[in-house]
C-alpha cells in the first residue's frame, strides 16, 4: 500500500511539474518580441502550465491527507483551492485556444474571446447549480461534481480549442521554413487533444452521467494502470512538444539577426556604392570647375575675338580628355553660310569658308544649330535637338546622347556662331553631365565674343569720333576759307569796287553832275547785288527761317531750292500735325535732308526724290527716298570710311539726339535712309 502511495505522488509529482515546466518556458518566450502574430497570447496558455501544475502538487496534499500521512488544518479549504486551480487553468486553456482561433479569422478577438469565456462559465456554473440543487451532494460531494463539471464544459473545449490554435500556429512555422517546429506543434496539438479528450473523459465517480460509468474506475479496469498515468505521460508530452517548438523564436531571432546582417551589409555596400559615386561626381565637379575657372581666366585676358577664339578651343579640348576635336563657326559681316575659322586640332581639314572637308554630322548640327538657335546632337543618323532645360534636372542620368555635339554662341539674344564637339570614338556618347558642362562653356564663350565684339564697336566708335572731331575741325577752316575767299572775291572786291565809284562820283559831282548821278545808279546797284551775296552766304551757313520759323518752312525753301537749282524733281510730303520740335533735333533733321539731296544729286544722279517728314505723337521721322544708282551699304562700311563722311556724319548725327538711322540701298536701286527721333518735350504748334 505504502509503494502504491509513493508511486501515485510520484506520477502527480511528475504530472504538475511537466506543466509548470512547460507554463515557466512559455512565460520566458511569450515577453520577448518577435514577428509572430499574437506571441503575447501565449501567456494565456503560461497560465494554464503553471495553475495546472499546482492543481496536481495540491493533489498530493490531498492524496496523502486520504491516506493519512499528513494531517490537514480544513481539508475542505484545500479542496476548494484545488478546484478552483483547476477551473481557473481550464479557462485560460480555453482562452487561449480561442483568442488565436479568432485571431486568424482576422477581426477584434479579445472581444470575442470574452464572449465565449463568458458563455462556457455560465453555462458551468447553471450546470453546477442544478446538480447540487438535484443531487444535494455532501460538502466533498459539491466540490467534485463542480470539478467534473469543469472538466466536461471547459476542460475538453478548452484542450480541443488549443489544440486547434496550435495546428493553425504551425502553418506560420512552415511559410518561415521552421519544418521541425512545425512538426514538434503538431505532436503537442494531439498529445493536448489525448489529454484533453481521454484524460478529462475518465473523472471521479459521481452521480453526473457520463461519471457514473465512465469514471476513473473503469479506467483501471480497461488499461490496469490509473488514469492519471496517462494524463501524466501526456502532460510530459505536451510540455516536451510545446518547449522544442519554442525553439522557433529562437531560430526567429537568428533569422532576423542575419537579416539584420545581410540588411547591414547591403547597407554597407550601398553606402560605399553611393560614396564611390559622390566621390566621382565630386572629382568631376571639381575638375568642371577647374577647367570653367582656367577658360574664365583666359576669356578675361583679350578682348580680342580671333584671340580668344584662337586660344580657347585648345583649352576646351585639351581640358576634357574624351573630347577628340572642335570647331566654331562664326557669322561673318553678311556671310552665310556658317564660316569655320577656328578648328582642333590643327590640322583638321578646312576647305576654304565652306567647310567642305569637315565630316557631315559636324555640318549638319552646325547649320541645324544655326537655324533653330538651340543645342543639338548626332545621333542614330540623324541631327536630334537638345532641351537645355534637362541638363541641370539629369546630371546623374545614364542616359547617352551622341558623339557630335552643337551648341549656339550667342550674341544680345541673336545667333552668331556654333561651338561643335566630337567625343572621342571608345566614347559612348556624352552624358547629361556633359551637356550642361558643354553649354556653360557656350554661354561663357558667347559672353567673351559679345564683349569682344561690344569693345571692337567702342573702339571703331572712338576711332569715328575722333576721326569726325577731325573732319569737324577741317570742315570748319575750309568753311572759314570758303567764307573768306567768297568775301575777297565777291564781296570784297564788289565794295572796293563801290569804293572807287563813289569817290570818282564825288569827283565828278562838280564837273558833271549828270555822269555822277549815272555813276551813282550804277553804285546802287551794285550795292543791292553786294547785299544779295551776303544774304546767300548767311543762308549757306545757317537759314534763319529754321531758327524763325522751324523745321517744316526750312525744308520746303531747301525743296525748293534744290528743285530750282538743279534738274532733278524735288517733293515733299508731310504726314501729320506740324509742331516746333527742340532746336538740337531741328537741325539734325535738317542737315540730314541737306546731305541727303547733295548726294542724291551729286552722286546717285538721281531723277527722283522724295522727301517725307511724319509728325508723330512720340517721335518725328525723316524718309529720304530716290531713285538713283544705289549702293552697298555692308561694302562701304567695310572699305576707309573716311570717304564717306556724308553716310557717318548721318549716323553720328543721329546717335548725338538719342535716334536711330536705317539705309536701305542696292545697286542700280535706289536709296532709302530713314532717320526716326524719339520726341522729349512738344513745342507750340507752327
């Protein structure tokens, strides 16, 4: 009997510690993160290890209190404890086996949860009621029927529930990989469900059905060993199943460390990817602006354009290793096509201003360059433009375009020139990068140009000022010559001459009075042909009606003038109203027209011309049109203009008022010149 005893507390002994071990191992996992859905659920079956474990070591207290071993202070108090241990470990069994059931089905399953709970225990608790109300069991009695209930109505759901959420669980294992894991939840999930079934199925005898043949006695009858035996094997089975399976958080976080790894590593490698490429996009960076820096400092020390351009197609070229050669093409004065006057290397082939030697991808981006203003490229055959608004929004493109590349030069807005670039032929096409590379130097180059060419103007223009401050000088002492030649000759000699006749008529007054009186008729007449000449000569030099009356009287005496004094017609037109304008601008207009009809009739020969003065609200315009030989304007520009003061002088005079001239002539054509003066202040009205 005493090794029967023995035996039994061993078997409880075993029984409660196989759970309570499995409830500490759970509890250990369940406070640890992981990437398993709902880990903080398996508190819930923690719970059950360790209420269940100390239910059976409560067991043997009682056991051996029955058997008379220990002397228990209130077996009774230790009975109900038991029960509720029981009870308490079969709810969070239960809970749980549904919270993860209701988990995966997707929704709130804590609610639901509760609910369910809720139900089993009252519907345990009406069970319990009505028995003791029916039977009126002994207080022992009570407790008993309450723990077979408690094994029917929660117990075995509660272990068919866990089981149940163990077998979903496993799934998770599988899809990580996790085969064993998977295979260790499966065998806990059947020993819970032999547990829970066979082992909660056989109860104490009471007067419940099923309890009064299915019992624990009928157990030992059918198998000849207790039923706790095999609750005790299957808790050890449970405990052992559930612990190895455990082993999947441990594998979760090695595979999250070497994600973790591998994630660190990627990093790594992108972050010296990333490093290596800023260190190249720097090194490029710095060399861009090294060789922006050098061409900046170059452009800046001539202001010379065949200098500048001489000197920075080298340094372009020379600068950036995978460009092979170069060429600019310049506009020249009235030249189109496009003129190459500056190639790299030097001996690339040139023939004459056309170009014909060059390839035809460096022509046709050329000439597309210099009919669409824009960049371009060559590329598959073909000239294709270039958005310069790309270059600075994909310098880090990979994107390759082709290996002739033209950009404009510019001047003021307008088209001048192209800049063409051939990369190298190992090259495969040039980049963003070296797009916006490109069209910086274009617009650097285009600057130097525009203000080598603005310095040529000064230059030409100081050179003109001086040269007309000069032929003011020469004009004015011939003028003075001219004036006293035409004083000594004319007029100086006609008052001699009235001189002598006056004091031969004094003489002759006394002897002769009527040869005196002829004498004196003869005097005033000359004197009226001498006052005559003075007025002619006041005239040449300055007409008073321009100071008296302004600009329109002074240009319809010079009309007609001109159309009496020689054979060519002579009209005037005049559009708008007629008003006094500012003296300055009075006789600019009126020297123009004066230069105008000499050279239209000196020069051009002409049998025409058409003077038409338009009074405008905000400026006044003059417009000289004949219809004599005609010119070429460009040539005459580009000869010695010192032979042709009368075409400066016209400009000159033009600029000192703040207008603007045009000259419009040809060869066998005529001339048009067009003098428009913005007005600043109206005078009254004529």
């Amino acid at each position: 009997m005493e090794n029967q005893l023995s035996y039994l507390v061993f078997v409880y002994f075993v029984y409660g510690l196989a759970f309570f071990s499995m409830g500490l191992a759970v509890w250990l996992e369940a406070g640890r993160t992981s990437g398993f859905q709902n880990i903080r659920m398996l508190r819930f079956l923690a719970g059950f290890g360790f209420l269940h474990g100390v239910h059976e070591w409560v067991e043997i207290f009682t056991i051996l209190h029955n058997a008379g071993v220990i002397e228990l202070a209130n077996p009774f108090l230790t009975n109900v404890l038991d029960v509720t241990f029981l009870l308490l470990s079969f709810v969070l069994l239960f809970s749980f086996g549904a919270f993860m059931i209701f988990s995966e089905r997707g929704g709130d399953g804590r609610i639901r949860t509760i609910l369910v709970v809720l139900i089993f225990l009252a519907v345990w608790a009406i069970s319990t009621a009505v028995a003791l109300s029916i039977y009126k069991p002994c207080r022992e009695g009570c407790m008993d029927v309450a723990d077979v209930l408690g094994r029917y109505l929660l117990g075995i759901p509660g272990a068919l529930l866990a089981a149940w959420a163990m077998l979903l669980q496993r799934r998770s294992f599988q899809a990580r990989g996790m085969t064993r894991c998977a295979t260790d939840i499966r065998w806990a999930a059947l020993a819970l469900v032999l547990y829970g079934v066979v082992g909660q199925i056989f109860t104490k005898q009471t007067p419940l059905f099923p309890s009064t043949i299915i019992n624990t006695d009928l157990f030992l009858q059918w198998f000849g060993f207790p039923v706790q035996i095999l609750r005790a094997v299957m808790a050890v089975l449970v405990a052992v199943f559930v612990i190895r399976a455990l082993r999947a958080f441990e594998l979760e976080r090695r595979q999250r460390l070497t994600e973790a790894q591998r994630a660190a590593l990627e990093t790594q490698q992108r972050a010296r990817t990333e490093t290596e490429a800023l260190n190249q996009e720097l090194q490029t960076a710095v060399q861009n602006l090294t060789t922006l820096f050098d061409l900046s400092y170059n452009l800046a020390r001539s202001l010379d354009r065949d200098t500048i351009l001489r000197q920075t197609l080298p340094q372009i070229c020379e600068s950036m290793p995978h460009i092979a050669r170069g060429v600019i093409f310049i506009h020249e004065r009235g030249q189109r096509p496009l003129h190459p006057i500056i190639c790299y290397p030097p001996n690339l082939p040139v023939n004459g201003s056309t170009g014909a030697s060059l390839a035809p991808p460096i022509l046709l981006v050329a000439e597309y360059v210099d009919t669409s203003g824009g960049p371009a490229c060559w590329l598959d055959g073909a000239v294709q433009p270039l958005d310069p608004t790309e270059f600075k929004a994909g310098v880090n493109s990979p994107q390759r375009y082709g290996r002739v590349i033209g950009l404009p030069l510019l001047i003021k807005e307008q088209i001048s020139g192209s800049l063409v670039l051939t990369l190298q032929k190992e090259s495969e096409g040039a980049t963003l990068n070296d797009l916006s590379m490109f069209c910086t130097i274009s617009r650097q180059l285009s600057l130097a140009i525009e203000n080598a060419a603005l310095y040529q103007d000064v230059q030409a223009r100081e050179e003109l000022r001086g040269e007309l401050l000069h032929r003011v000088v020469t004009a004015q002492e011939m003028e003075r010559q001219r004036i006293a030649r035409e004083l000594h000759d004319g007029v100086g000699q006609m008052l001699t001459a009235l001189g002598l006749g006056l004091a031969a008529a004094r003489d002759s007054i006394t002897r002769d009075p009527e040869r005196s009186f002829q004498q004196l008729d003869e005097l005033k007449s000359m004197g009226t042909q001498v006052l005559h000449e003075l007025q002619d000569l006041v005239t040449g030099l300055r007409p008073s009606v321009l100071d008296d009356l302004g600009l329109l009287p002074a240009l319809r005496g010079l009309v007609q003038q001109f159309d009496n004094r020689v054979e060519t017609a002579v009209h005037l037109n005049v559009q708008g109203h007629s008003r006094r304008l500012q003296p300055e601008i009075e006789t600019v207009l009126f020297r123009i027209a004066q230069e105008a009809l000499t050279n239209a009739v000196r020069h051009a020969q002409a049998a025409h011309v058409n003077v038409a003065l338009d009074f405008n609200t905000d400026f006044t315009e003059l417009r000289i049109e004949d219809d004599g030989c005609g010119f070429d304007p460009e040539a005459i520009l580009r000869t010695d203009h010192k032979q042709h003061w009368g075409l400066l002088g016209i400009e000159e005079r033009v600029t000192l008022v703040g207008g603007r001239s045009q000259i419009h002539s040809s060869p066998g054509e005529g001339t048009i010149i067009a003098v428009n003066i913005p007005l600043q202040e109206e005078l009254a009205h004529v």
